[in-house]
C-alpha cells in the first residue's frame, strides 16, 4: 500500500529552490557583486586543469539573469558565485578546449529571489567545511583501489607522489587508530608514527600501552614499534647495504614522514649472517696473503692491539708515468675547482669528475704495503667495521708468543714498531686462524624479578664500570707527573721494605691490565681519546734505537720526563674488581682486591679526579639502568633526581622505566656505587674492617635473603643474588 503523501503545512511557508539550465557560455559574464577580489588568479591553474582532466565541472555556476533599464531580461546572464570557474572556463575557450558557445550548467536564481547576489557571493565562499584528514586519506586510497596510480592521483592534484604514498600509508593503519583520530584521541604526528609497522595487531598493542603512559610523542611510538629493528644508519646495515639486505629477502620497515627517509630492518638475524658471510669473504682473501691468524669481529674490544708488535711495511715507489698521471690529475681538479669556486651547487658531471678524481688521488696514496715473507708467516690481521659501516682491515700484528727466537748475541731479529699499520702483503704462506665472529651484545637478560627488594648488581656490570674507572684513572694519573712519581716511589718502597727484591740490576715494571670484559662504548670516552692521543704524540717524538732513546731521554727537561714518566706510570692502574678467590692461590685475595680499590681511590682523590667531569660517564639504558632491576633504576633516580622523580616513573615497566630513568638523571652527576669515591679516614681501611677474607664489597652484597646462582656470559656465577 502506498505511503500517504505528507500534507503542507498551511502555516509555514514552503521552500522552493531556483531551477537549472544550460546556458551557453558567451551569454555569461562576471558580476560586480562577486566578493572575491584578491588574489583572484591564485589556484587558478590547478582548477582549471582539474576541469581539463575531468571534461566537466563538478559544480555548476551560479548565475542571475541581466535586465535592462526597464527591467525585462536580456537573455545575458552574470555570475556573482563561482568567479573562479568562469575564469578557468575562459582560459579552457581561450586554449581551445572548449567552444565559445559551449552549454554550461547553470543555477538560475529567481528575479523575486529572499538573498541579494553579494549575499550569495558570500555565502558560498565562506559557509563550506574543509575536509578532514581521514577523509582526505580514505578518497586517495579509494581512487587507488578504483585503478589509479599514485602518480595519477599526484598529477591530479598537483602534489607529489610520496604525499600520495604518505596518506595512503595512513589510510591502512588500525581501524581502532583511525577511529581515535577521528575522536581527537591522538594528533596527526602519532598517527603517522604509527605507520612504521603495518603489522595492525602490534600497533594496536602500543597504542593500548602509551594510553597508560605519560609520555605519548612520535618519537616513543616509532621506537615502540621498531625495537626488535635495526635502523639503516647501524653499521651493519650501512655495510652490507639495505639493497643486498633486501635482495636477500630481508623486509623492511620505513617512515616516509622522515625527511631523511628513515627505515628500519626487521630481520636482524639476515642481517647479522650477511655481515658473517661477508666478512668471512674478506678474510678468506686475506688469509690467501700468508698470515698466521686473522680476527675477525664487528667490534674489536679497545685495547686489542695492546702489546703487539706492529710489522713494519714498505710501499712500492711510483712509475714515472704514475706520478706524471697524478700530477694531471692534481691540475685538473684544482681547474675545475677554480672554475666552479662561485657556485652554489656543483654541476653533475662536473661533479662526477671530481669524484673520480679524488678516487684515483687515493688510490695513488694508498698503495698495497709490502711485508717481509717471514713477518708475515708469524703475523695477523684484525679485521673489523668501523662506525659508518666502513671495513677496517689492520694488517701486520704480531703476539710475542709468536716471535722469532732470539739469537745468541741477544738481537732479535725481528722487526720493530708500536701500533697501527694497514695496506696488503705478499703472501707466501696462508696459515690463517680465523677467529668466531661475534655479532651484537650480551645475551638478553631473563625478565627481571618483581620483587622490591634491592639485589646486588651483575659481576659482569660491576667489571665494566670499573674498567671504566681504571681507564679514566689512566688519563686521571697521566695528566698529574707530581702523582703519577709519588705512586711509582710509593711502589718502588713497598717493594724494597715489605716483599723480596727482583732479580737483575733494576727491574721496574709497569704491566697493563688488559680490559676484557667492557662496555662497548668505552673507545669513545674522553679519557680513551686522550690516552690515544697522548700516546700518537710521544711516539711520534721517541726514538726506535734504544741507544739513541737513552740520549734523547737523558736530554729530555724535568717537565718532559715527568709528563713521560706520568704517561708510562698511567698505564699500570688497575681499578678493576674481579671476584676474589680464598680457595687456591690464582686470582686475587679479598684482602688484595681491598687492597687494590682503596689504592684507587688514593689515586682519586690525589689527582682530583671526578668520574663524571673529567671520565665522562653519564648513566645510560646501554651502560647501566636497562641491567638492573626496578628497584635499582628507582634507587639511583632516588638518590639523583629526588623522591618526587622516583614516584613519578615507579609505575612504568622497566624498559620506560629506564628510558626515563636516564632522561632524569643526565645532569645530576649520579654515580653508582663502583663508580664512586669513598672517602676514608685513612689511605687503606682499618684491617679489622676487611676481617672476613669471603666478604664481598658493599655493592655486591645482597639482603641475605636471596641463595640463588646466577649465570654471567657462559659461567657459573656463585655469588648471592647476582642479577
């Protein structure tokens, strides 16, 4: 049965809207009633090429019928409303695209109309509501799924193709994330943050955890979302290359909302065996040289080349021809240089052949170093990447277990040097002892306990702030001779009075400790650059004859010798704990370890040493809070931040909790307690407070409560309650 119709309603007056019509195009002129005035030509090239595209228009114009002085019609009509359609549809006749007399679809308003024509000018440049975002998403992807390409859809709108991209990566995110977009839940910058990962699931599980957080930036989400990555600028990724990475099957993860375009790998373990199979490429080359050993790592520990003796190379002398070549080449680039010095940018080809050029230059200067046969059968080679992802292959070590035998009358017949030396070799024996090659860190540490309780820190983490300790201390006695002299005298008395005097007319020694077990930053700290340098330096200066070394020694002034003598002293320092053994005569006593870190501390305070000005150590997720419990991280930030910045990040879990941790902390100048001075009474504590010869250092000693084993690297760690 047919619905009734509605009746009308006497009492209210009834709309009744103007009609539409094709009017020819010549019949139509612009209004004076149009409030448009500025900038009236702007856009208009966009929208006139959007008519052109679509062969229509997507709104008609809106126009009124001109009268004459008597008021009757004249068959010309005007518009006060769509101006910038007239424009464009003039400027499409003007071009040809459109005939003159071309029927346009029109909005006829009535003579009798309630609204005046600037009313209706008005209106319909003001009373519209812009698109949202979402939206604006969603019809870009709908346009793509209908069959165009982004480059269509680009061109179309006079946009680029990764503004494209960018909004339809947006329109594939979560639903859930959309929907809180579109409640204002969250702003377009996390949105986009989230577009790293298009795995949904993942991304809805952050956003479910930074609504519990307080902290909500991009940053946070993206690192969320990209923590089981490894970012493009690693030097692993920079040294196999994100296209072989990806040849190899290896997906990635981008943000095309970076402006450097920055992408993450999401397969660390193809990552990690295309560096192996890589770099065990490169030794086996390099093993068909001759040498005896080859190491091989990513991150050779600082200190590795320590008490090597570095073979001495020669380099082949240039050809006439080749230095003529090099000569032209020089010429050339400085040309091209002068040419181009008042250019903002460089041509392309010019500089291309700038570029190769200076390739051709290094390959002057860097030519294969030649070795002795015999060196280099008792000889190895480190090979690793350095931070850009650049390989480093250090040829030319030898191990004094290595060494030739030495003759009767004392020489040894092999060669000398002191440190680094790089170039190829003429192989003549390819003995190669290849070494493991160990990528990434330590193993991931099990979940840490819930329980309050304060536990002592890991052994491993206790060594390596004290091997930052002892190298900073190192720098820390180098730069005081005055010290530096007091502890050698110190030492030279204990042994003279206190322990059995050594064999030989003078046999003083001063034997480095090897840091084996340390952070991985500790090459870049300040105190590891200065020795380095201070090292380079006086090598430059010494000697190799050790007759002419004892002139030069003898004339060197008091200043000199005492900054010598504080250089080489620097270098016996050992801060370092390690746990003390009372069943058996290796290793160290606890009396001894006491003995050895109060002696630290002596040498501390003398130098007026500080751990966080002059060593440079700040507290880092890396380097210590991400390796303690909660209680721990909560303790320091306690102690260094106040009780109000502990309360603040009790809540979180421990990853945000570190992060945050770390944030609060960087300028507090917070040590823990191996890093710290302890001030005594007394240079070496009271015998009786070091009684018990199994006791353990304070920061190292747990509540009593807790009898488990731990594990440390690949041994068994018996101490109470190593984390």
């Amino acid at each position: 049965m047919a619905k009734a119709a509605r009746k009308k309603n006497p009492a209210v007056a009834m709309i009744e809207f103007s009609r539409t019509r094709d009017i020819p195009f010549n019949r139509i002129r612009l209004s004076d009633s149009n409030v448009r005035e500025i900038d009236v030509e702007q856009g208009l090239d966009e929208l006139t090429q959007d008519i052109d595209r679509r062969e229509d228009l997507v709104m008609g114009l809106n126009v009124r019928a001109v009268l004459d002085d008597a008021g009757a019609e004249t068959g010309d009509f005007e518009t006060p409303a769509g101006g910038r359609r007239y424009r464009a549809i003039a400027r499409l006749v003007a071009a040809g695209r459109f005939a003159e007399d071309g029927l346009i679809p029109c909005l006829v308003k009535k003579a009798n109309a309630k609204t005046s024509a600037v009313d209706d000018s008005y209106a319909e440049n003001v009373i519209r509501l812009a698109l949202h975002p979402l939206d604006q998403f969603k019809a870009f992807k709908r346009m793509v799924d209908g069959g165009m390409s982004k480059e269509e859809v680009a061109d179309a709108y006079r946009t680029t193709p990764r503004y494209i991209a960018q909004r339809l990566r947006l329109a594939r995110v979560a639903q859930p994330l959309m929907d809180a977009y579109a409640r204002t839940e969250m702003t377009l910058a996390m949105l986009e943050a989230f577009t790293v990962n298009p795995d949904h699931a993942r991304q809805e599980q952050v956003w479910e955890a930074i609504q519990r957080s307080h902290n909500r930036q991009p940053w946070y989400i993206r690192d969320l979302l990209t923590e089981t990555t490894v970012p493009t600028d690693d030097k692993r990724a920079q040294f196999v290359g994100v296209e072989t990475y990806e040849q190899a099957g290896g997906v990635m993860l981008r943000d095309l909302f970076s402006d450097e375009d920055e992408g993450w790998l999401e397969n660390p373990e193809m990552l990690d065996r295309l560096v192996s199979d890589k770099l065990k490429g490169i030794a086996d080359d390099v093993a068909a040289e001759g040498w005896k050993w080859i190491e091989v790592d990513t991150d050779l520990p600082y200190g590795h080349d320590r008490g090597l003796r570095v073979l001495n190379a020669t380099f082949p002398d240039l050809t006439e021809e080749e230095r003529a070549t090099r000569e032209a080449l020089g010429e050339e680039y400085e040309r091209l240089e002068a040419e181009h010095a008042d250019y903002d940018e460089l041509p392309d080809d010019i500089d291309a052949r700038l570029g190769e050029i200076e390739a051709a230059l290094s390959a002057f200067e860097n030519r294969p170093a030649i070795y002795d046969a015999d060196e280099i059968a008792r000889a190895g080679v480190f090979i690793s990447i350095d931070r850009a992802g650049q390989l480093v292959v250090a040829r030319g070590y030898v191990r004094p277990e290595d060494e030739a035998p030495v003759t009767v009358d004392g020489e040894d017949d092999a060669g000398d040097g002191e440190r680094d030396a790089e170039g190829g070799a003429v192989a003549t024996q390819a003995s190669v002892q290849r070494a493991v090659i160990t990528i990434g860190g330590e193993p991931v540490d099990a979940e840490d306990d819930e329980d309050d309780a304060i536990k002592p820190l890991p052994e491993r983490l206790v060594i390596e702030l004290t091997a930052h300790r002892t190298l900073a201390l190192h720098d820390a006695l180098a730069n005081n001779p005055h010290v530096a002299m007091t502890a050698l005298l110190h030492r030279l008395v204990m042994q003279r009075y206190h322990y059995s005097a050594p064999t030989g007319c003078l046999e003083v020694s001063v034997r480095q400790r090897h840091l084996g077990v340390q952070g991985s930053d500790l090459g870049d700290t300040p105190s590891a650059k200065a020795i380095d340098e201070r090292f380079d330096a006086w090598k430059a200066d010494v000697p190799s004859d050790e007759g002419a070394l004892w002139d030069w020694i003898a004339a060197l002034d008091d200043t000199s010798r005492m900054a010598l003598l504080a250089h080489c002293v620097s270098y016996g320092v050992n801060a370092l704990y390690e746990r003390p053994n009372p069943h058996s005569g290796s290793g160290v006593s606890q009396f001894g370890l006491d003995c050895r870190l109060s002696g630290a501390d002596r040498i501390a305070r003398a130098t007026g040493f500080d751990m966080v000005m002059d060593g440079g150590w700040r507290p880092t997720v890396d380097n210590y809070l991400g390796r303690v419990t909660k209680p721990r991280i909560l303790e320091a930030v306690r102690e260094g931040a106040g009780e109000r910045a502990a309360q603040l990040i009790s809540h979180l879990k421990k990853g945000d909790m570190a992060k945050e941790a770390e944030r609060l902390l960087a300028e507090t100048g917070w040590l823990p307690e191996p890093l710290r001075l302890v001030e005594l009474d007394g240079d070496v504590a009271d015998a009786d407070d070091a009684g018990d010869g199994d006791a353990l250092p304070d920061f190292l000693v747990g509540d009593g409560d807790d009898d488990e084993a731990t594990e440390t690297e690949d041994e068994q760690v018996v101490l109470v309650a190593a984390e």
